[in-house]
C-alpha cells in the first residue's frame, strides 16, 4: 500500500494539468496513475486546440505541430473563412511534457496502473484499489481525484454522474504524411461524409496532416444510409477523395468516444473531486475536450490545495469547485449543448445555411465562438431555424434544466 496526500486516478490532460498545478503551488504529494505502460500510449485526441492551452497552460514550441490564423467552415456546397488562430498539438509529446513538469515539481507518475474502484470509509473517500501487472494495488489518499475520462470509473461507481443518460459519440482520425494544399484548419459539415457529426483536416506541419470524422450516435442512426458501413470507410473517402489533399502514407491511427451532456454534474463528493471527462466537461457543440478539461483541473487544484491546507476534503468545502464550474461554464455549455442539438440534426440545406452564416459573424462574436461563449442573438444570427425544428422543442428545452 502507498499513501499520498493527493491520488490522481487518470494521466490524461485533465489529471496531469490537476498534478502539475497542485504541485506547482504547494508541496502536497501526489501521485498520478495512468493505465497505459507510457504517458504517450493515451494518444485518443486530434490535439486541435487555441491559444488559451498553449498560451495559457505554458505548452513549449516543440509540442506544437503546427499553427494558423483561420479555421474553414465548409457544408455540402459552401464555404467561409473564420478568423479564428488556432494550433495543432503532438498529442503524445504533450501529455510527456505535462508528465515530466508535474515530476520535475514533485508529482510521482505511476504508469501500468488501472485504477478499478474507489476505497470508501464512513462515507468518505480515502484511496483507491486496482492492478499493476495484473497484481492487486492499493493507494491510500487524503484526496481522490477522478480523471478517467469517458470512463468515469469512479464517478460512476460513487453516483456522481449517470454516463448511460449521456450523449454518446465517436470519432476516428488517420495521421498521415502526403500533400496538403490547405494552410487552415478544416471542419466539414456534411452527412454524405460524417453523418450526424463532422469531418475535418488539420494542418501537422510539413507534409503531415490529420484527416477525421466523428459523429454523435443519435444523428448518425438518423442520417446515415441503410447500407452503412463503419467509420473506418468514412475516414477512408474523406482522405482519399478530396483532391486539396493526398494522402502518401498512414503513419497513426487515433480513435475515442465522447459521452457528454451539459456538463451539470456533481463533481465533488467526500474525499473525492473529478475533472475533465470524468464529469462530461468536454464542450457538447464541437467536442474540443482538451482545453475544457484542463480548465476544470485548474479549478479544482485551486480548492484542492486549499482544502488539504485546512484539513477539510468535505464535499462541503470541495463543492467550491463544482460551483465555480457551474457559474462559468454551466449556463454556457447548456446553450452549446442545445445548439450541437440543431447543428447535427440539420439537412444539407441549413448546413450550407449555418456556414454561410458563419461566415458573417463579427470579430466579437468570432471570439465568442471560440471561447464557446455564444450569446442567445449570437445563436439566432448562427442558425438557420426552420419551421419543422419546432417538433424539437421538448427535446431543446430538456437541456435548459
């Protein structure tokens, strides 16, 4: 058995940001656990983010795979240009630069280790038990934190977030080497080659690019023909029937699942906080994840730190956190999360719509959409109603509660 202050359950960009931060402010042990034999292995994200990871969280040039000044929106037959500067990350590289910051301030990184149940005494959280070369492990803590992801393996078992009630996607996307002729980042709206989601292509650099589809379950079976066939044969035209681009060689294949709602979910309980996906903190409009998940491990390190410096791992205390999150992201997640609603659910009429409306958004409201902070005019400006999409409003007023 092994005991620290803090216990990380997870070494994804929420649990290793939550480390690096606590130990970067206090001298409180911690000690990370991740699955994976290598920080590196838990390569499931397109690394596609903005300016407040990089700049924000302090991520080094070499992480960065590339950069560019405007994001392309693109439907069935059109198309418009947003001023939006975004960055491509090494998605590996990234998650061992934020492992060997959090080790260089303190942190212990425990890799091959999966975490399977929490450790609770007289209703209090106080470790967690699970296996290491398939011998039983224990780790004992004054604080757990969740940051399984998706997985929520302790949230779920402590009834903190009901993930079978969620939203449920998938996404799929190749790293390959060959010619890009693009020096944006490019979304597709377009059920003939994402149904019920998007695909897109990241500039990497060079002469590597990232070429993905994802799609939310619910749309897809809604959208997609009879004779479908897996994601993969999505992937597969998207990359090779374009001819912006041409694909020479596959060099990584990156595959995950979201599970999302809006984001109001208990996120602290005795003993225990959770970040990231753990909760559903992934954005429910365009499904970035990385920078919503190291934002929420900000605001729990905070009162974290706080907390073990009082003596007080309360849900009393710890909820200071869930609150913060409600207050600056709640309100504004619900209202993504009703806009993914339409946006996925459109025909290739509204989609064509959406984009060229897009395109007329003003510098205020590019910035807005950026930062996920799209006001109510902002979305009736966006979004191309259509008389029909009344029927949806039982379903779009569900998720204003």
């Amino acid at each position: 058995m092994e005991s620290y202050d803090i216990v990380v359950a997870g070494g994804g960009p929420a649990g290793l940001q939550f480390a690096r931060s606590v130990v970067g402010r206090s001298d409180h042990s911690v000690a990370v656990l991740e699955a994976n034999d290598e920080l590196a292995d838990n390569d499931k994200s397109t690394g596609g983010t903005f300016h407040q990871v990089v700049e924000g969280f302090g991520v080094p040039d070499d992480v960065v795979m590339s950069d560019s000044a405007t994001v392309q929106f693109e439907g069935p037959s059109a198309r418009a240009t947003l001023d939006i500067p975004n960055y491509v990350l090494d998605f590996p590289a990234f998650l061992e630069f934020l492992g060997a910051d959090a080790a260089a301030d303190g942190a212990d990184i425990h890799t091959g280790v999966r975490v399977r149940e929490p450790i609770v005494e007289g209703g209090t959280v106080v470790g967690v038990r699970g296996t290491r070369d398939g011998e039983s492990v224990t780790y004992r803590a004054d604080l757990v934190v969740d940051a399984t992801g998706p997985a929520g393996t302790l949230t779920t078992q402590l009834d903190m977030w009901d993930r079978e009630a969620a939203q449920r996607g998938i996404g799929k996307e190749y790293e390959v080497t060959g010619r890009y002729d693009l020096s944006s980042m490019l979304f597709r709206f377009d059920h003939e080659y994402a149904p019920g989601g998007y695909a897109w292509v990241f500039p990497g650099g060079g002469d590597v690019f990232k070429v993905g589809v994802c799609w939310i379950d619910d749309f897809y079976a809604r959208h997609s023909p009879p004779d479908d066939g897996a994601i993969d044969d999505y992937v597969e035209r998207w990359a090779r029937n374009d001819p912006r681009w041409e694909v020479d060689d596959v060099r990584a294949v990156h595959a995950g699942q979201a599970i999302s709602d809006n984001s109001i979910n208990r996120r602290a309980t005795d003993g225990l906080v959770a970040v990231g996906d753990s909760v559903s903190s992934i954005n429910p409009l365009f499904g970035e994840g990385i920078r919503s998940g190291m934002e929420s491990a900000e605001m729990a390190a905070e009162v974290a730190t706080r907390a073990l410096t009082a003596g007080d791992v309360s849900r009393s205390f710890l909820s200071a956190y869930e609150r913060r999150w409600n207050r600056e992201k709640g309100s504004n997640w619900k209202r993504q999360r009703i806009a993914g609603e339409l946006l996925y659910d459109f025909d290739a009429a509204q989609q064509n719509r959406f984009v060229a409306n897009s395109g007329r958004l003003s510098d205020a409201q590019l910035d807005r959409l950026q930062r996920y902070e799209l006001t109510l005019p902002d979305l009736l400006l966006l979004y191309p109603f259509r008389l029909d999409d009344v029927r949806k409003a039982p379903t779009l007023l569900r998720h204003l509660w």
